[in-house]
C-alpha cells in the first residue's frame, strides 16, 4: 500500500473515452490523484497519456483495466485500487452500454445488467472501507458516490424480480432501461446505508451526448441517435454536471439525489420504490455470491 497521504482521491471508471475521460481531465487538473478505468487496452493508454497532459504538476494519474460486466473482473479492480491508495475520496461509477444483442458473461449474468448495474455494485461495495476512512478526515458530505444513469430508466415500468436480468424477457432497449433503473436504486439505497458516514450517493443523467454510445445498439438505438444527432451535446457538456457532483460544495448538502444540468432531473415512479432498492440490494449481493467473488 502506498504512504498515506492528503491527496484527494477519485476512482472514475469508463474513464477511457466520452465523459469519464472529460471528468478524469478536470479532476487531474484540479490536483486531485486520479485512478482511472477502462476495459480497452489502446483507449486506456491513450487516455491516460490525455489526462496526465491536462494534469495540475501536483496531479497524479493512473489507469487500470478491468471489464465491469465480470464480477471477478470488478473484485480484482477493488483490490488493485486498495494496493494504490488508502483512501478514496471520489467514485464515479460511469462505465456502461448498451448491446446489440443478448449475451451472457463466462458468470451466467446479462452482460448489460452486470456491466453497467453489477460490476459498479461490487466495485462500491469492496471500496467502501476506502470511501469510509476518506470520510473520517473529511466534512459530512465531502466524500461521494456517484453513479451514472439515464432518461432511459423513464421507460422501464419496473424490475422483475422474478427475472430481473430479463434473460427470459430480453430485449437489448429494455434490458438498457432496466440496468439505468437499477443505477438510481442502488443509489437510493447507498445513500441511506452512507448516510451515518456523512458519505453522500447521488446519480446523474448526462444528457444526449455525442460519443460512440449508439454505435454499440442495435439498429434501433442508432436510427435514434441518427435522429437525435443535431441535439447531442459535447463530451465535455456531458460531464460537467458530473463534475459538479464530484467537487461542489452544494452537493454535498444532501444525499440520495437524481440530477441532470445541475438540477434535479424527472424520476419515474419505479424510480423511488424504497421497497424496490432495499430488495435489489439483496438480489445484487445474491448474484455477486453466485459469481464466487
């Protein structure tokens, strides 16, 4: 393990491209220590060399590699950063997608469901020893969670906990759907279980953002984005509220928010089922254990 030091510390995943990246840049910028993620080996180097460029000289920056849709992926993550660091100030669970196609991991998890809600559930929940010990030297609410999520979840209705993959009920736009809802109930529910902490759990909706996203759909989702394209905002538009969450002081005032251009954003009514995030905490674990992990 590394000395300990009073660096601020942000674990930002998906940081290889699209808004992670831009919110790796700024936070290295600022001087914070940045431990970045990707999946892809040649967009992760040149990422890093990106972010190590807009760096403050105070700054430092590393980059690991891990695939969030593979629970022993996601565990060996957590691990890798408890080596680097002793403490984490700031985790942006960003990395996420959408397939063309059903598949199922080597684990047996839809690998829409496990890279964009799973992996980040067990990530979070191996860091928290991290999250805590920041938390202790730091005012209520300076140290976060946060996790991305989307619009998308406005047209899911629900999970089915019965099959709450959905890989009897498949479908490449509800399983998007479905996975964005569980990003904002798994952050209602952290953030009640944080709260004691003085660790605050918000998610966000980056807006339409012109990246490569669409291009990983089916011909669905890219004849939408094709339709959308003049509308798509900036990478970099894309993160600033993300940004927002990570460093501002209004933030942190409250905990358990959903958040699109620095506002509160429109919830569906599955959204703020409590009932549903207590239980989806509970089938998360049950999966995780299932993994072996």
């Amino acid at each position: 393990m590394t000395a300990k030091t009073r660096a601020r510390v942000a674990v930002v995943t998906g940081a290889s491209s699209g808004i992670g990246l831009e919110a790796a840049k700024a936070l290295a910028a600022a001087g914070w220590r940045v431990i970045g993620v990707g999946r892809d080996p040649g967009r992760s180097a040149a990422a890093e060399a990106e972010i190590r460029a807009a760096a403050a000289a105070e700054g430092r920056v590393e980059m690991l590699k891990a695939d969030l849709s593979l629970m022993a992926d996601a565990a060996r993550l957590a691990q890798e950063v408890a080596a680097r660091t002793d403490r984490v100030d700031v985790l942006l669970n960003n990395a996420g997608g959408i397939g063309k196609e059903r598949v199922v991991t080597s684990e047996g998890a839809e690998a829409t469901f496990a890279g964009n809600h799973l992996g980040h559930f067990l990530l979070t929940s191996r860091l928290l020893p991290l999250l805590r010990a920041a938390a202790a030297d730091q005012p209520r609410g300076a140290v976060r969670v946060v996790n991305v999520s989307s619009s998308a979840h406005l047209q899911s209705s629900g999970l089915d906990f019965d099959d709450l993959q959905r890989l009897g009920n498949f479908s490449t736009v509800g399983a998007y759907a479905n996975a964005k809802l569980a990003n904002i109930l798994f952050t209602r529910e952290l953030a009640k279980r944080l709260s004691a902490d003085g660790i605050v759990a918000h998610a966000m909706h980056p807006g339409l953002v012109a990246t490569n996203f669409a291009s990983r759909g089916d011909e669905t989702m890219q004849r939408y984005y094709e339709g959308k394209k003049d509308l798509a905002i900036t990478a970099q538009a894309g993160a600033d509220t993300l940004i927002w969450l990570a460093t501002a002081e209004e933030p942190g005032s409250a905990t358990g928010g959903y958040f699109h251009n620095r506002a509160p954003g429109e919830l569906s009514p599955a959204a703020q089922d409590e009932a549903a995030a207590e239980r989806l905490w509970a089938e998360s674990e049950a999966l995780i254990a299932r993994a072996g992990v």
